[in-house]
C-alpha cells in the first residue's frame, strides 16, 4: 500500500487533532491518543510511554483487545512496571531496547516479526508472551516530538491485523498516518501542559492573592482596632476617665444635628464642684484630682441610659448631654445626681471628702435657626444661677 496520505486521511487527522485538543486533562488527552492511533492502525495492543528528566522512559497507559488490558490513562489501574532506561549501567546508550532506540535516535523503528529478529532485545516480551499466552509479532514504534524536536514520549503499537483479523506487519501507509497523528499528539499535549502549567500558575497566584489579602485584611483589622484604641485614648480625660471636651464637641454636634432632623428635645446639664479650690487648698493636688474622678464616676454611674455622655468640660466643670429627655426628666435626673454626689464621701489621697455640687439645665428641640452653643450658654446661665442661690442647687433655664 502507499504511503501517500489521502484526502479522506488528512479529514480524519483534522478529525482526530480537533478532538485532541478538545481534551481538558492530560490523562484522558494521552488515552485519546493511544486509542486514535490503535484504530487508525487497527493495531490489537498499544502503549504509550513519557520521557522522564533522569533518562528513562515511565510506561503511562497500556491496552490490549485480547487480552482485555487496560491500565494507566483515565483507568484505576495504575501501570506498575518499571521505567525503560534509556543508558545502560555502564552509561552507554541502550540501542537494545526498541523503545529507548527510537528515543535515542528520534526516529520511527518498524518490526514485521519480533521473533525473527535479533537486532532488538525482546527477552521481556517473550516472558510476557509465556505468561499470557499471547504472541507480540509486529511492532511500530514512533517517538513524539516537542517543537524544539526534543522527544518527549513513545507512541509503540503492536500487531497490526488485516481485514481478516490475521496479525500483519505495519504497513508504509499506516506508519504515515501515524507518524503524523503523533505530531499532532506532540503539539496537543505541549499545549495541555502549557494549559495546566498557567491553570497551576493561576491558581497558586490565586492563592497567593488570598494569602497576601487576608494578610492585609487582618493588618487592616488590627490597624483599625489600634486606631479604634488611639481614638479612645485621645477621647479620655486622662484626670477623671471620662470622655474629654473633645469628645463633647464631637457628639454634642452630632446629636444636635440629629435632634434637628428628627425633632425631639436635647437637654444639658452643666455640672460644677462647689467651693472645689477648698479642696485643692486643704487637701493638696494630687487629692483634688482624685476627688475630682470620684465626683465623674459617681455622675457616670447615676446616668446611665446609653444615650447619655458624660464629659469634662474643663476644670472642675462636667457637662452631659442628653437625647430624647425633657426639660422636666433632664431636671429630675440632675436632682438626683446632685443628691447622689451629696450623700458620698470620696476618699482621695487618704483623706475622706465630702463635696456637693450644682447643676444647670436647658432644654430645646432644634431648629433651623437655633445653634449648638445656644443651648450651652443656657446651661451655663442656669448653673450660675444655682451658685447664685447658695450652691448644692438644681437649676433650669428659664425657670424661676
């Protein structure tokens, strides 16, 4: 038969190479391979084999009709035997072997009959022949060629047979067929690599992308919760530990604006220490700064609806801000407070202390023309008001 390709053979290797490239993993591509060419060779038995990097050759999928083999590819019975050699233990090249000869070489090597020739080494395959009963008589064995024509694989088949299903020698024809379908197989399996190759690429820089992200998420955790820690430090009286005047100028705005929006009353109170220089005077400094966090604790602990903020306003000033309570709950509240500072004796610096305290309270619900400072200078109005009527006193603004 010629050796000439025809048209209807080049149909079927377009054919063959689209449904190569088709393949998505490199198992079932190198099984695709193997049986493509098994039937375009109507060959009984195949093998295909990988070069490996340490000169040998790792046998990857093996099928036989007759004898119902089918091992490696996309079958769960891995191939077990040991890898061709491609050097002898004396580091000569193994020209015995058909499979490294064709490696070695880079070329097709054709058998018509293995057990009438001494020119390859088939000890191995009569053994096998012994054992199974089968008889290994053609053999085409073709090297699969990367771009840079390095070998990569071994495609070998194994008894042709003829129409009649008699074992024959490869044809010519066939060898071209073959040879060329290997081409294709060489250039669908770079590129099945090339693929796997940027999918493992992608997804290590994938992963590498979730890595560095939680990283940086966890960074960016871990600077809020500082800057969330700084924001408090920087909101704290470091005297009283309560909020500073700062935090007052803050939430005092907002909750203005938010009263004015949604129109409920805003009270105040305007705390102050009475005859607290007296204090300072008889008891020393440092027991006037502790005397002065007992009377802010007291007041935080005595108001303490979560709406409410306490914060020194300066000196031995506190102001509180009050959301959603009236003039007449904000005036009931601050006497109660009052009453409280009143009746406790503070222990500063070793000393017990007593001191009393008076209050000035406003009241408004917001409106476009009322301003923020309005409702402090009211409450600082009321609160000299009540030290003008002698102190320990709770006065509202407004009211006589």
């Amino acid at each position: 038969m010629s050796s000439v390709i025809t048209s209807a053979d080049y149909q079927r290797l377009i054919e063959i190479g689209l449904a190569l490239s088709a393949e998505k993993e490199i198992n079932s591509l190198l099984e695709r391979v193997l049986r493509e060419a098994k039937a375009v060779g109507n060959a009984d038995a195949g093998t295909l084999y990988l070069k490996n990097s340490d000169e040998t050759l790792s046998f990857v999928i093996i099928l036989n009709d007759t004898l119902n083999i089918f091992q490696g590819g996309t079958s769960e019975d891995p191939v077990a035997l040991p890898n061709v050699p491609l050097l002898t233990e004396s580091g000569d090249q193994n020209m015995a072997n058909i499979v490294s000869r064709a490696t070695l070489l880079g070329e097709t090597l054709i058998v018509d009959d293995a057990y009438a020739t001494d020119e390859f080494d088939f000890s191995g395959t009569r053994l096998f022949d012994e054992m199974t009963g089968y008889h290994s008589t053609s053999f085409l064995t073709i090297p699969m060629k990367a771009h840079s024509e390095k070998v990569i694989g071994v495609l070998q088949l194994l008894n042709a047979k003829s129409p009649k299903g008699e074992v024959i020698a490869f044809s010519s024809h066939v060898r071209s067929l073959i040879e060329a379908l290997c081409s294709q197989a060489s250039v669908a399996m770079e590129n099945r690599y090339l693929l796997d190759e940027q999918e493992q690429l992608k997804k290590q820089l994938e992963d590498e992308v979730d890595v560095r992200t939680a990283e940086l998420k966890k960074a960016l955790d871990e600077l809020s919760r500082a800057h969330t820690v700084l924001k408090e430090i920087t909101t704290i009286d470091p005297v009283t530990g309560i909020r500073n005047r700062q935090y007052f100028d803050e939430i005092f705005d907002q909750e203005w604006r938010r009263a004015q929006r949604q129109q409920y009353s805003l009270s105040m109170l305007l705390v102050d220490i009475d005859h607290f220089k007296k204090v300072n005077d008889t008891y020393g400094h440092l027991a006037g700064d502790e005397c002065l966090a007992g009377v802010a604790g007291a007041i935080d602990v005595m108001l303490n609806r979560p709406s409410d903020v306490v914060a020194r306003y300066g000196g031995e000033e506190f102001v509180v801000v009050m959301p959603y309570a009236s003039s007449e709950n904000a005036e009931h509240l601050a006497d109660f407070v009052r009453d409280g500072v009143a009746k406790r004796v503070f222990n500063a610096a070793g000393e017990n202390i007593s001191v009393t305290i008076s209050i000035g309270v406003s009241s408004v619900v917001p409106d476009e023309q009322g301003r923020p400072r309005d409702l402090i200078s009211q409450a600082d109005d009321a609160l000299y008001q009540a030290k003008a009527k002698g102190r320990n006193q709770v006065c509202v603004y407004g009211v006589d």
